[in-house]
C-alpha cells in the first residue's frame, strides 16, 4: 500500500482549483531517487525549466524547514520543505514571487518495489498565477511533471549503474 500525502489543511486537493499526480515505476533504488531529490544541484539536470536552486539559511541540502529559492514554471519562486522522511517522502510549499496570494504545495511518495522505485508526485496549486497559466494550456503542469519523472528517472537510472571498467 503506498503512503499518503499530508496535505497543510488550506492545501488539500478539495480546497485547491488545481491538483494533479503523476506516478512512474523506476529501475533506480529509493536511495538513489533520494539522493537526487535531496540534491539542489542535481535539479538542473532532471526538472524542466529549473536552472538554479538557491538554498537560504546556510542548509547544504534538502530537510525539513530548508527554504530556498527557484525558478518553476517559468516564474521566480520561494518555498521550503514541510515534509521530510529520509527514503519515503518529501514535499514543499510556496510560491511565485510575483503573486504573493498564489501558492503550490508539492508532495513525493517513494515505495520500494522488486525492480526498483514506485514514484508517485501530487501538486495542488491556488491562485490566480497558476489559474491563468493552466487557462493557457490546461494540462501543462502535469504534462511538465510527466517530463519531470521521465527525465528524473532516466538520471536515476544512469546514477544508479556500476561504473564502466
């Protein structure tokens, strides 16, 4: 049985104009996705769009409470982490600089299976940002973490071979 998400209350999916999930199976172990989830520098290389992750406060890597800064959906955005299990979950909150009553909270589920990981990501967002960019193109946000879970598992899965002899 896979984990639920623990959803901040003035997020839930039932008080959230969007909310999508997106799930992969990946030949990469759970401590493999981890490390990259956990990694700000290894975002570049698996999550569209982002270019930079700035941590604040003097954190080296993702944990509870870590606040940092980034660029999503091509918008500049502060969030922090509210949920950290090492190996199980991770997720963060926050929002676009430029619409301070917009907000996002981005959950992550991870399940050891026989051939790897089962990963599962679930994003509610509110505010009238994200409510205009999903107008655009209804189903950009989760097409982008479709692409996010391909390419992340496609990282993990090259990290996670025995190097060549």
């Amino acid at each position: 049985m896979y984990e639920a998400i623990k959803w901040p209350e003035d997020m839930t999916p039932s008080r959230s104009p969007i909310h999508f999930t997106n799930e992969l199976e990946v030949a990469a172990s759970p401590e493999t996705i981890w490390s990259l989830l956990v990694d700000h520098t290894a975002w570049p290389s698996f999550y569209p769009g982002v270019k930079y992750v700035e941590l604040l406060g003097g954190h080296e890597s993702l944990r509870l409470g870590t606040r940092f800064e980034t660029n999503l959906a091509g918008q500049d955005v502060y969030a922090s982490v509210q949920e950290f299990e090492p190996m199980t979950r991770i997720a963060w909150g926050g929002g676009p600089k430029s619409s301070l009553e917009s907000k996002a909270y981005h959950a992550w589920i991870i399940t050891p299976t026989p051939n790897g990981t089962h990963l599962w990501t679930e994003e509610t967002m509110q505010g009238p940002l994200w409510i205009e960019l999903a107008k655009e193109a209804p189903d950009i946000f989760w097409r982008t973490h479709e692409k996010l879970l391909q390419d992340l598992a496609k990282v993990a899965t090259q990290r996670g071979k025995p190097a060549a002899r």
